[in-house]
C-alpha cells in the first residue's frame, strides 16, 4: 500500500494537477466507474467523443498548429472510426468528454469539410454568421475570434487520409462510413466539433473533479482503481486506461494491432499484458498471430477477469502470444511493439485470412489468382462446346426440330458433362410455345415461330438456342433490345443483362439514355414517396438475399445491411428512407418513377472474372443494365454498376435498384478520396470549369490526392479489370480507354 503523499506524487506524474490528485489520494474523490461518470454527468460532461493526436497530451491548446490549421481549435468526432482514420505513426486515440450544451453548431448539409454554406447559429437558433463556400477551419477560426467555445458540424464529411489502422479496428465500420460518404443516407453522417475552449473537454478516465477549472483533461493515464490513500497501477486489461506498464515503461500508442476497443468497458486496448510464468516477464496477448475471432472474444473479456487456460480459446491466445514473444527475443526485440518499428498494418492484406505479406507479394497473389480463375474458367486447351452441346445446335438448323421445340419436345441445351446419349434418352425438354407465351417469354416464343419456317430453320434454330442457352436479349438490335425491355413489366423474362457500353458504342450517348428509360419506365407506376418506400420495404429482403447468394458463390463479399447510429441504433442503408427520397427529389427534380437506387448494395470483389460472373447470375435473376468497368478519367476512380428491376412479389409491380461492384482496394481508398471529389467537383460546377488562381492550387491538390489514393487501388488490382476499363464520358464529350482490349475504345457513360 502507497501513503497519500507516494499516491499523489505518481499521479501528479501521470499528469493530474496537484490539488486533484490530493483529493483522489486521501479517497475524497472515489475513483470508481459510478462515482466519476455521477461527477462526470452532474459537471455536464455529456456528450463522448475521440481525438486523434501526438501521445502525451494533458491539455488541448486550440491555438496549435499552423498554416491552415492555426488556432482552429481541438477537432473531435463522435464516431471512434472515424478518428481512427487520422492515426498515424507517434500519434493515438484519446476518448473524450466534451461539455456542448452551449456551443453554435452549422447544418452542412452533407457537404465535404472543404466547402460548406450554411448557417452558424445558437443553441437557441440566433442567428451568428452565414458562411459561403467556408472550410472546418474557417468556420472553426472564426468561432475562436468571436470567443465562442466551439462549433458543433451537424452533417459533414471529414474522413481523415489513414485508413489502414481503422480498418483493422472494425473493417465493417469503415465500410459504412464509405458507404456514407459516397451517397448514403442523410441523417447518419458523424457529428464534428471544433472545441475552442479546452476547459470544456475531459478524458473519459478523468477524476472529474467539481473543484478544478482549468484545461487538464488528466491525461491518459487516469487509474481505475484508488481507494483511500492507496493507488493501484494500472492494469493493462482494464481497457488500457493508462499508458504505462506495471514496471514504469511507456506502452505503445498503437501496438501490434492498433487500438481496439474493449466492449465491457469502451476504453481502447494495444497490449492487454499477460505474465509469461516461465519466463518470469510480461508480455502482449494483441500480437499479429491473432485469428479475427480471438480479437473478438479479448474485446468482450471483463478488466481483470484473467485467463482461464482449460478453456480452448484462452489456451490458443496464450499460446501465440508465448510464440510471438519467443520470435522477438530471438531476434533481440522486445516482446512489445515498438512505435518506431514498422508496422505490421502495412503488410497485412486485411481482407484476406492468410499469412501476412508484403505489398508485392499481395500483388503477385491477387494477379496469379486471377489468372488461375481465368484457366479454371476457360478450360485450358478444351473445346468451348461438348459433344452433346454441338449436337444440339446442328440438330437445331432443320425445320423439324423447329416444330419439335414448339410442341416441347425438343432436348433442351444440355450442360457440358452431359453425353448425346443421355441428352437424347433423358434429357430435360425445354418450354413449348404456349408454355413460352404463357410465362411471358415473348422472345423465346417468337424465335421458336421463326424456328418452323424450312427456309429461315437454317439459322433461327440456332439462334434461338444459343439466344436461350448464352446472349439472350444482347443478340438482338438496340431497337429490339428496347422495347423487348419496355414489357418487363407485362411479365417478360430476360436471361442477360444490357450491356450498356456495347449499346454506347453501336448507338452513342441517346441510345443509352432510350435504354435506361426503358428500364424505369417498368416502375412508371410509382407515383408518391410512399409508394416508393413501401415498395422498397417489400422486395428488399429477397433482393438482398439473393445478392449475398450471388456475392458467396463467385468467393466475393456483400455489403452489411446495418450501420451503427451514433446513439446506438441501427440504421438500413440498403432502402432509401422517406427523407432521402424527398431530399433527392427537392434536390433533383425527380419523380420517384425515375429514381435508380430504391433498393441497393455493394459487392466486393478481388477479381474480373468474379465481376463477370456476378453479372451474368444478377442479370439471369433481373432485368438490368451493365455500365461495365469504368473509371473516372480525372482521378482513376473506377468501379462497375448495374441497375436492376426487382419485382414487388406482393403487388407485381417493379422498382429500379442499384448494385456497385469494386474491389476492397477502392472501397478503402474512396473514403478519403471521395472527400476531395467533392470539392473539386464543387469548384468545377461552382466557376464552370474556369478555376480562379485563388483557387487553383487547392484544385490541383484535389485532382492529385485523388490519383495517388485511386492509383495505390488500382496498383493492386486485377489487371483483368484494368483491361476491361473503360473512360466514363465527362463533361459533355467521351474520351476513349488507353488500354485496349475487346471492349477497348469504347466512350462510356454519364
């Protein structure tokens, strides 16, 4: 046991001022969870939130940094991943208090911190300032001039440029907030604030002590556990409330994993140190050798519960952290991450379950797959057609089978292990022509008529399987292609998606347009936002299900449903709400029978070939339109879309949706990138293309930023997909691919 003066010098050297820690030392301010969050609530310490920044802060100054930043005040946001994305090396994450009762905030309206018009007003709705076209930092400037405490930014984009440590944090998170960020629904966007006055912020592991007024947020260091002149050290698994080990040595800001949160507690873990018993020292259990599952099951264990080795899972942590620990010391390391060392977070592929490896090993392991796919696909030197399948197509050239298809006793196209033999005997027969009618296959319907005629039998009998059996609606002309689209909603079924930039390069840019109208004009029904919502609701689940479906089969990886809302609840993102469809339709002067993005999600891809087959199986479920691989000529950016009609099974009705496929690359690199597209975008609409100087240099950094981040994604992508990409039409003019391929020079779409 320490004496009150040993208790309080440690804690004035970990940061507490010296009244304060008097008090905690003789057990006048208890330091129990209870008794802090009562003292903590009682002060008006309400609102938690996280700062990124140099480790060792014990009080903010809102007049740090410099340039831009120059007395902007301390940034903090209420969502932990997006803090996470402005770690970097030296620097961690502090979780908060803060005191907003009294602070101006401004609605911007999902606008990027870069370019923000909006109002700053009161708590009380007065009206401050109006700000045009105004950046975080002006506005945060501004608020310091004036003497106010801060400004709370309702509705702002910020991602910060570091992703890679907030991926490994929570991957599904970070996805949402991309997600976010590129469109998503309003209302769910990370609050922000500009804090000004530094005696209105406290860590989360503060004494919160009445009788201290000044800007101390009482480090990071605060124990958890202080009873009347005793002070515990601080346990590491108690969600590393401090950062000091038992034996006085500094822990890492960021440790092997990065910051983890603990779920009992909502501290953050780096080490969560364990006794090595025969060793005799302690070493970290969060080391890089961890499975996704025993991270998991550390966030959820009790601060001080210990392990339990009769236990597998326990067993297994243990045992990987002695593993790890012995490498280190064989190679004269300590066991604990180093902040200067490199971090493993740079090698990991977090989107794989494999053994860490370099950038160019990821690279060379995503491109041999692919082409392993590709020859698994292919076949190798085989024949694209079986016996059988020939068989079927030649027998199909004579006007006697033409009528034997319309009575359904015609084999139909058998798959490719499938002999003559048994396509003949016991193969399965396709439709008859009432059968076709019937179930609204109209084209299929026609083609066997055309399959009769001797003359014509030479060719249409062929065509009807093969149009049946591989093209379906993308073997006939774009007129055909049209109106064969306009009758969805009479029931017709389609067996392959439009393939948009073939349409673009036989018919331009109107032939496009006639064709996604075609498209929306099945859900030309819709005629109010509740009609839309409501429909939305009702065909989303089958959708969705079948997508995930689609996204195992081909080894890629859906979307989540839910987002996290900042005060706990969970939010769909994939049906637009009542809201968004009102906002867009002010916005944008649409009806609802004109939106694409009723329903929608997102599947992650490694490869072209998983793309393709994605496609092709969504495209067999749906009517839809390919837009194929295209990529944004300025910046890089690419990805591939289609929309869909999903019918109501309900009502039979039809609503438009909307799929993006990309890699997990992209995904990552579109979430700061995204931010500087939006300026930049602004600032093109803003001076019609006409960049002022005053402008110009923030212009070009937006363009570059933009490159740097799309090209790191693009670096490692699938060089299939790189060859199939094509330049997405800007700017009222079409710009041809610079690598060609079978789809090369093809000018894409708006």
């Amino acid at each position: 046991m320490k004496s009150v003066l040993e208790a309080m010098t440690e804690l004035v050297s970990r940061g507490y001022p010296k009244d304060t820690a008097y008090r905690i030392a003789n057990g006048e301010l208890p330091m129990d969870k209870a008794s802090r969050d009562a003292r903590r609530r009682e002060m008006g310490y309400d609102k938690k939130v996280y700062h990124t920044g140099a480790a060792d802060i014990t009080e903010f100054d809102p007049h740090a940094g410099v340039f831009d930043r120059a007395d902007t005040g301390t940034f903090v946001t209420d969502d932990r991943i997006l803090a996470q994305t402005y770690m970097d090396q030296g620097k961690q994450i502090y979780p908060l208090y803060i005191r907003d009762r009294e602070m101006p905030y401004i609605d911007a309206d999902d606008a990027y911190f870069s370019d923000i018009d909006g109002d700053l007003l009161s708590p009380r709705d007065e009206l401050i300032e109006s700000f045009e076209g105004a950046s975080t930092n002006e506005i945060a400037r501004f608020a310091g001039e004036e003497g106010l405490p801060g400004v709370e930014f309702r509705g702002v984009k910020d991602p910060g440029p570091h992703t890679r440590a907030a991926f490994a944090a929570d991957k599904d998170r970070l996805l949402e907030l991309a997600d976010i960020f590129d469109g998503g629904d309003g209302g769910d966007i990370p609050i922000v604030y500009s804090v000004q006055d530094p005696t209105l912020i406290r860590s989360q592991f503060a004494a919160f002590d009445p009788q201290y007024k000044g800007g101390n947020i009482l480090g990071g260091t605060a124990a958890t556990a202080i009873g009347a002149g005793a002070l515990m050290a601080p346990n590491d698994a108690s969600a590393d409330s401090g950062m000091y080990r038992s034996d006085g040595s500094k822990k890492s800001a960021t440790g092997y994993l990065g910051p983890v949160e603990n779920l009992v507690t909502g501290g953050t873990m780096t080490e969560f140190t364990t006794e090595w018993e025969d060793m005799g020292i302690e070493i970290p259990t969060m080391v890089p050798t961890l499975s996704s599952e025993e991270i998991e099951y550390m966030q959820r264990m009790v601060p001080g519960q210990g392990w339990d080795r009769s236990k597998p899972m326990d067993a297994s942590i243990l045992q990987k952290a002695k593993d790890h620990a012995r490498m280190r010391l064989e190679q004269g390391k300590s066991p604990y991450y180093q902040d200067r060392e490199n971090s493993v977070l740079e090698s990991i592929d977090i989107f794989e379950e494999e053994s860490p490896m370099t950038y160019r090993d990821r690279r060379r392991d995503r491109r041999q797959r692919a082409q392993d796919q590709r020859e698994r696909v292919s076949g190798g030197d085989e024949p694209l057609l079986s016996g059988a399948q020939t068989a079927n197509l030649l027998a199909g050239l004579t006007g006697v089978a033409g009528v034997a298809d319309i009575f359904g006793e015609y084999p139909e196209f058998p798959e490719g292990d499938v002999s003559v033999e048994e396509m003949v005997l016991e193969g399965q027969r396709g439709p008859s022509l009432a059968e076709n009618i019937g179930e609204g296959n109209y084209l299929s319907a026609g083609l066997q008529s055309l399959g009769v005629l001797p003359i014509v039998g030479l060719g249409a009998r062929a065509a009807a399987k093969a149009l049946r059996s591989a093209d379906g609606i993308t073997s006939l002309p774009i007129n055909k292609q049209i109106e064969v689209m306009e009758t969805v909603r009479e029931g017709t079924k389609l067996d392959a998606p439009v393939f948009a930039p073939k349409i673009f390069e036989e018919g331009g840019k109107p032939d496009v347009r006639r064709m996604e109208a075609a498209l929306k004009s099945n859900q030309g029904d819709l005629s109010s936002i509740d009609d839309m919502a409501e429909r939305a609701q009702s065909v989303n689940d089958g959708f969705q299900s079948n997508v995930a479906e689609v996204a195992e089969a081909v080894g890629g990886k859906k979307a989540g449903k839910f987002i996290t809302l900042k005060d706990g609840s969970q939010f769909d993102v994939e049906v637009k709400s009542r809201k968004s469809i009102a906002d867009k339709i002010e916005r944008k002067g649409l009806t609802p029978s004109e939106f694409t993005d009723g329903v929608r999600t997102t599947i992650y891809v490694d490869t072209a070939d998983q793309a393709e087959e994605a496609v092709q199986r969504l495209g067999a479920l749906y009517p839809s339109i390919d837009r194929g691989w295209q990529r944004l000529p300025d910046t890089g950016y690419f990805d591939r879309k289609m929309n869909l009609a999903i019918e109501d099974p309900k009502t039979g009705g039809y609503i438009v949706g909307e799929i993006q496929i990309k890699t997990p690359e992209m995904a990552e690199a579109a979430i700061p990138g995204h931010r500087w597209y939006e300026y930049s975008r602004k600032l093109e609409g803003r001076y019609d293309h006409q960049i002022p100087a005053t402008k110009i240099q923030l212009y070009k950094k937006a363009l570059e930023e933009q490159r740097r981040l799309y090209g790191e994604a693009e670096s490692v992508a699938d060089p299939e997909i790189l060859r199939q990409l094509v330049e997405k039409f800007k700017a009222g003019g079409a710009v041809a691919s610079p690598r060609r391929s079978h789809r090369s020079g093809i000018q894409t779409l708006a």
